[in-house]
C-alpha cells in the first residue's frame, strides 16, 4: 500500500508542475512548433566590369623590297654604287647604296619603277627637289615594333657619341624645330632621286611594300636610280626640308643636312644589313 501511495503522489506531482503557469505567462505545455522550412539565405555578389584585355601589338618580323618587280635577293644584282662609310666629321664617302639598271627582265631601265616602303613606318621628312638627294622621303620605324629575331638578323649598330662637324661646314649649331625622344631609338630610312614629288605625306602611316614613288633622276644624280640610306637615332625626328650648301638653299635647310649627316646623330649603316634579311 505504501508503494501504491507514492507512486499516486508522484504522478499527482507531476501533473501539478505540468499545469502550473510559467513565468513569461503561457503554459508550460505550449509546444513551440519550429518550421523545418529553412530560411531563405541572400548572397550579394559583387559585380565588377570586366577589364578588355590588353591588345598585345604585333611586332614587325617582314623586311619588303624597296623596288617594284625586284625581290630583296636580286637587289644584289643590281647594286652600282655599294655603301662606304664616311671619315668622322666629314660628308664624304657614300652614305647609302644605290639600285639602277638598263634592259633587265622586260624593263629597258630603272627609270619610272615603283618605290615600296621596306617596312612599315611614319613619313616624317619630305624633300622637294634639293641638292643632293632630289625628291626624297624620309620614313621612321620605331626600333621598339621590331620584332627581336628582326632586330637581330639587322644587326643593328649601337649607338655612337655625336661629333662636332669639321670647321669647314660653316654651320651655327641651334634648337632643333621638333622634340625629340630621347628615351626611344627609331630606324630612319631615305628613299631618294624620286622621279616626281611624293605620293604620300607627312605623318602617313605607311605600310611594308606601299608604293610612295617611283624611281628617277633629280638631285645630285646623273641616271635614273634609287638611293637608299639607312640611319639610328633618337625617335620624332622630322625635317621640314634639307638641302647642302648652295645658293638655293636656306640657313634651315643646311643646318638639317648638318645634324642629319655630320654629327652622328642619326647614325649611318649600311642598308644591306637589312635588306639582306631574309623575308
């Protein structure tokens, strides 16, 4: 009987502490229902516009002939006055290398064949019908779109120490009229004696193997040929003529043809070095 009493009293006790009121008001039995639904979570991502990638510039590694109808391994053939280096300070020995020919192929001369840009490049320099190199054209090829493998096989120089010209020029040094950049090297290259003035202009892209004239006779020239001349120096050069010591000629145009050939500045090499490249 004992027994029976304490079990009748534990479940009284148990049904009391169920029924008996909590502290925040509600009943102890209030079953709190939890939704098994899970909330719905947010993720911000951050939208960043994509950068364009960067155009990778195509170096040149193309060497193209001078002359229309010639292939750069035939221009050997037709050399008649080769490249010779001048004495420092002086404007003498032969500063490029000239092309000319009578009854080659279907042609009875060189006289009238188009002249091709070698590569691509910026006209910088037009000359009309001065003395010594007639109507000519000056390009510039910065050395930084060249290919290295073309650099190499060019064999390009380093460059030089400039000099004072000899005492015989007769020159008064002064400000260039254009600004040069210093901290790049550019290759310049003169296609001269053209046979009429330029077919292009100053700051025309020009591209390898476009015509910009046609072989011929003015200047100092005694037969239709190409005189083609090859020079290093400092990057944005541009003259607005040059012209040796004559009396046609002006203060400007003697003091270019100084700077240009005398003073290293624009450092000479033989061109055969790069239209010796294979294309």
């Amino acid at each position: 009987m004992k027994k029976l009493g304490f079990i009748c009293s534990a479940i009284l006790c148990v049904a009391f502490a169920c029924s008996s009121p909590a502290v925040d008001g509600t009943s102890e039995n209030t079953v709190e229902i939890r939704s098994s639904t899970p909330r719905p979570t947010f993720r911000v991502e951050l939208s960043t516009t994509p950068t364009p990638p960067m155009e990778t510039p195509t170096l040149q590694s193309l060497v193209c002939s001078p002359l229309g109808g010639e292939t750069l391994q035939e221009l050997t053939e037709i050399i008649t006055q080769p490249f010779k280096t001048p004495r420092a300070t002086q404007d003498d020995g032969h500063h490029g290398v000239d092309f000319a020919f009578y009854r080659r192929k279907e042609l009875m001369s060189i006289d009238g064949l188009p002249i091709l840009s070698t590569l691509d490049g910026k006209v910088v320099t037009i000359i009309s019908d001065k003395y010594p190199y007639g109507n000519a054209i000056i390009i510039e090829t910065q050395l930084d779109s060249l290919s290295p493998d073309l650099i190499e096989k060019i064999r390009i120089p380093e460059v030089q120490p400039t000099v004072a010209p000899d005492p015989k020029f007769n020159w008064t040094p002064g400000e260039f009229s254009m600004k040069l950049d210093t901290s790049k090297k550019s290759l310049y290259i003169v296609y001269a004696h053209l046979k009429y003035p330029a077919e292009v202009s100053v700051n025309d892209f020009i591209k390898c193997g476009q015509r910009i004239g046609q072989v011929g006779s003015t200047g100092d020239s005694t037969n239709p040929h190409l005189h083609f001349e090859t020079r290093i120096g400092p990057s944005g050069a541009s003259f607005d003529s040059m012209a040796y010591y004559t009396a046609q000629s002006t203060a400007s145009e003697r003091y270019n043809y100084v700077i240009w050939r005398v003073t290293n500045l624009f450092q000479l090499f033989d061109p055969m070095q790069l239209l010796s490249v294979d294309g």
